[in-house]
C-alpha cells in the first residue's frame, strides 16, 4: 500500500526542469510565498499581464494539499449559501458567487489546455437526512438568485444511481467537474514557467520586510526584492507572516484510493461525478473504472494518512455494505485551511502586501478566483477582490483555536450523523409498519377475523419519543464508533 503525504504522488515531473533553488540576489515586480494552486495561479495571470514573478516554494510544487486532493470543481465556498447572503447582503453574494463560478471557468479552461487531462463531468451534494423543503429552498437560490445550473434529484434517483439507501435527496451540479489532481498542478507549474514565471523549490522564505516601496524577502541562501508580495503559503506560512498564520486554522483531511474493485463497483455506483454529503462527512468519486477515491476522517493535527486506513474502510463499508472488504491502495493526506467566518483571504493586507490563503476544502475554484482577482488589481488596478473585505483577518486561536475546532468539528459531524441514521430508522419504520399491516390484513382476511381496532382506524404510531429513544439506542452506538474513528 502507497502511503502519500499530500503531494508527494505529484512525483517528478519528465518536462519539468529540475528542482531549483533560489541562491543569487534577485528583484522582480512580484514574488509570491508558495507554489501551491493559489501561488501558481497568481504567478501565471500576473505574468500573462507582463510582471516580472518569481514565486518561492519552502519544499515542492504542490507539496501540500495542492498535489493531491479529489478534483472536484464547484462553485461556490465553505461558507454556505444562506449566510453568505445573511453576511453580505444579496447583491454582494450574487457578486461574489459569480466570481467563484468564474474560478470554476478558469479551472476548466486551464485543465484543457494540460495535455492528457481528461475531465469527469457532474457532482451530486446529497442530504442525510430527508429534508426535502430544505432542499426545494437551497435550489431555487441557487437557479433564481444566483444563475447556477443545479437539478433536483428525487430520494429514488439519488439512490438508484448511487446504489445506497443512506442518502435521501440530491442536488446535481451539471457543470461541476473533476481534474486529476497531480496532473493539474504540474500543468498549472509548466503554463506558469511558459509565461516566464521562475519557480524556485527547496527555498523557503524565512522573513520578510513589507515596508517601503521595494519590499525585502530572505531565504537562506539569497535576498529577494520586489514591489509586491503575494503570500500564498496557507497554513504553513510560519515565521515571516506569524500573524497571518495564526488567522487560519489548519485542519488535516485524509483519502485514500482503493484496490480495483471490479465489476461489483460499476453494478453498485452509476454515477461517475463526485459525491459530497450535505455534512461534509464523506466526499467520493470512482477514479480509474473500478476503484474508489474516498475522503472522510480530518484532524486538527498532523498524523500519518496510514493511520485512516481502517476509518475510511468503515465509512465505506457503512454506506456500501454490498461492496464487501475493501483493501487501500493508497492513502493521503493534507492541510487545508480554515478561517473562523469560512470565506477565503484574498486582498491587500497593507501595500503592496497581498494574501491568498484560507481556501479550506473547496480550493480549486476559490484559489483560481483569488489569482485573477490578484493579478488583475496589481496590474490592472481590478477592485474586486474587495468585495472580501467583509470578511477580515480574524485570530483563529493558535492551539488553543485547534482543540475547540476539533470539538466543533467532531460535534458537527457526529450530531448530523446519527441525524441522519434517526431519519433512515425513521423511513425504515414507516415501511416495516405498512407491510406488517398489510400482513395482519392479510391474516385477517384469510381466517375470517376482524382486526381488533375498528376498520379504516390506524394502528397509533409509536410516540415520537419512543422511536427516537429506540432509534438512537439500535444506531447511536454504532454511528457514534464510526464518528469517534473518523475523528481520530
Ligand atoms: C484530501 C483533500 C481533498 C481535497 N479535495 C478537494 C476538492 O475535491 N476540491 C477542492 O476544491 N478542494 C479540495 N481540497 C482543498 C484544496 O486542496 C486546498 O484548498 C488547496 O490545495 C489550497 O491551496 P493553497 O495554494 O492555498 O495551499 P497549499 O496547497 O498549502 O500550498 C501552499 C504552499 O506554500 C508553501 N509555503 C508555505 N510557507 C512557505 C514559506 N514560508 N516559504 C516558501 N513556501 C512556503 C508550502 O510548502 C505549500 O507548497 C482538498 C484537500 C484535501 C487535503
């Protein structure tokens, strides 16, 4: 079994030149802190406008969680639709939706140009519990008020298409996609060098000076100046942004990729987007033909992606029990990060100071978005990115901030999940007393017996009480283990 932390499956790469390290004395328009999608994007746009860039990346391209993710484009933002709009009132959500979709196109155009890319076309957010008004709701915000291509699909559709009774209703995003993510950032990588961006690896920046007009970088081995600074570090900025770092709160999410499932996958899952939970608990898409990639357990810690192994099994074999045991191919992992009002950073924190980070778990719109926005204000005087100021630096709360996001965290998921095995037991209970009643009528009939109750009068369903009680008592347990193990 392959063990990856985050991206080091981006591998060498054969047209790539190799590693170097920053070590003469150099000035450019705009250096940028980190060759991760955010860096790179800026990097190319800026360079396409005539900049000078050098971006400095402390290990790889894409070391991080920019190597080695799932792929899947959407639009939108962590933050959910609903207090988006309740933050900003609707005329800057719509604004700002817009502009996430725009991310979304960028990512697409950008995919097509890589050779070899091929692209899976759809995502399907599909809800836990039956909450159907909810979801009537969310879809008409989507299509009325914010232009978004999105179907409904109806409890039977969702379940006939992905082959489980976990889930109730869907949202289908046609025009989402999916891009492989190793090849992505070494695309994205060669479209930067062919616009004459010069990348430099194994270089990271130890401090910086942002006052004045030329403002200084220092790497070990060489100084840095330049007119703007672009930090794109996300969670891993450290020492020259302290500050900075401190405002996101860096969260590890781990994957694997399945040994070829066979036949048994493609009779099982019809759909070939990506799958997400309204929770965000798990989020999968077949890669491959016949293998699962699978995303689920998160911690606000490092920990080695073998460790997940086992969870991610169990949530696997919790929702598709008929797949039978599942062995990993390969696991991995990576931080992403996250801020206290769930919207990205993009702006100018102080002249010529610029930050591109707190992309959280839907980075590949939102970092192709914050590129343009960049590039287009430094170059082109584009106001914009603006539009996030709302949005301010906030303190995530250091370590403290990372043990109570971990129990917001484990609450969240836990709570919605045993929520959703509630409204399962529930549907299953509704059925389970139908058929019993027909059995009984049936019974009836056959012996010549009346039903004790009077006809046409219902058997009076359980209390509410009641069945939560037994619900919780026949589920909990068994959800609760698993949250516990995908929350290691
Ligand atoms: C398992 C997993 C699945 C995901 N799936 C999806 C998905 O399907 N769709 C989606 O949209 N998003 C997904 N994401 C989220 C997405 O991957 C991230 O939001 C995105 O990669 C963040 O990009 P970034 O450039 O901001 O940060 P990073 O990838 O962290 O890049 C930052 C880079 O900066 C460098 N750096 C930091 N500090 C310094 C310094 N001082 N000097 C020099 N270099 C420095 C780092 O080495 C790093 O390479 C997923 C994430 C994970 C972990």
């Amino acid at each position: 079994m392959a063990e990856t932390f985050a991206s080091a499956t981006a591998g060498p790469d054969q047209d790539a030149p190799l590693r170097a390290r920053l070590s003469f004395d150099l000035d450019v328009d705009i250096c940028v802190i980190g060759a991760g999608l955010a860096g790179l994007t800026v990097a190319i746009e800026a360079a396409r406008l005539g900049a000078s860039v050098a971006v400095l990346e402390g290990r790889h391209i894409g070391w991080n969680a920019s190597g080695r993710h799932l792929g899947t484009v959407m639009p939108g933002y962590g933050l959910p639709i609903g207090d988006l709009i309740e933050r900003v009132g609707l005329n800057d959500a719509r604004e700002l939706w817009q502009l996430s979709k725009q991310g979304a196109d960028y990512v697409r155009a950008a995919a097509a140009a890589m050779p070899g890319m091929t692209l899976t076309e759809g995502a399907l957010e599909v809800s836990n519990v039956d909450a159907g008004e909810t979801l009537i709701s969310r879809l008409q915000t989507l299509s009325e008020d914010f232009s978004t291509e999105v179907e409904g699909w109806q409890v039977d559709r969702v379940r006939e298409q992905l082959g489980t009774p976990r889930y109730f209703h869907g949202i289908h995003f046609p025009r989402a996609f999916q891009v492989d993510s190793g090849q992505y950032i070494k695309g994205l990588a060669g479209q930067a060098r062919r616009a004459g961006v010069r990348i430099f690896e194994d270089t990271p920046v130890v401090s910086i000076d942002p006052s004045g007009i030329r403002k200084r970088v220092v790497t070990p081995s060489a100084r840095l100046r330049a007119s703007h600074i672009v930090a794109a570090g996300n969670v891993h900025l450290g020492a020259p942004l302290r500050r900075l770092s401190e405002t996101l709160l860096p969260v590890w999410r781990y994957a694997a990729v399945t040994e070829p499932l066979g036949e048994r996958l493609g009779e099982t899952i019809a759909f070939r987007g990506s799958v997400a939970d309204s929770d965000g608990v798990d989020h999968f898409r077949v890669v491959d033909g016949d293998r699962l990639m699978w995303a689920s357990p998160e911690t606000t810690w490092e920990a080695r992606p073998s460790r997940f192994g086992p969870v991610i099994a169990r949530r696997i074999a919790a929702i598709y029990p008929r797949l039978g045991k599942v062995a990993m191919a390969e696991l991995f992992g990576g931080a992403v990060g996250v801020t206290v009002h769930g919207m990205p950073q993009i702006g100018q924190v102080q002249k010529g100071l610029w930050v591109a980070s707190g992309f959280g778990r839907q980075g590949l719109n939102t970092s192709a978005m914050a590129g343009q926005l960049i590039a287009r204000s430094i170059l082109q005087g584009d106001e914009r990115w603006k539009l996030f100021s709302p949005f301010e630096l906030v303190w995530a709360g250091g370590a403290t901030g990372r043990v109570a996001g971990h129990l917001i965290g484990m609450w969240g998921r836990g709570s919605s999940a045993v929520a959703g095995a509630l409204a399962r037991y529930r549907e299953g209970a509704r059925a389970r007393e139908s058929v019993r009643e027909a059995r009984l009528a049936e019974a009836n009939r056959q012996a010549g017996t009346r039903s004790r109750r009077p006809p046409g009068m219902p058997r009076p369903p359980p209390s509410p009480e009641a069945q939560d009680e037994a619900a919780t008592r026949a589920v909990a347990s068994r959800e609760s283990e698993q949250i516990r193990g995908g929350s290691v």
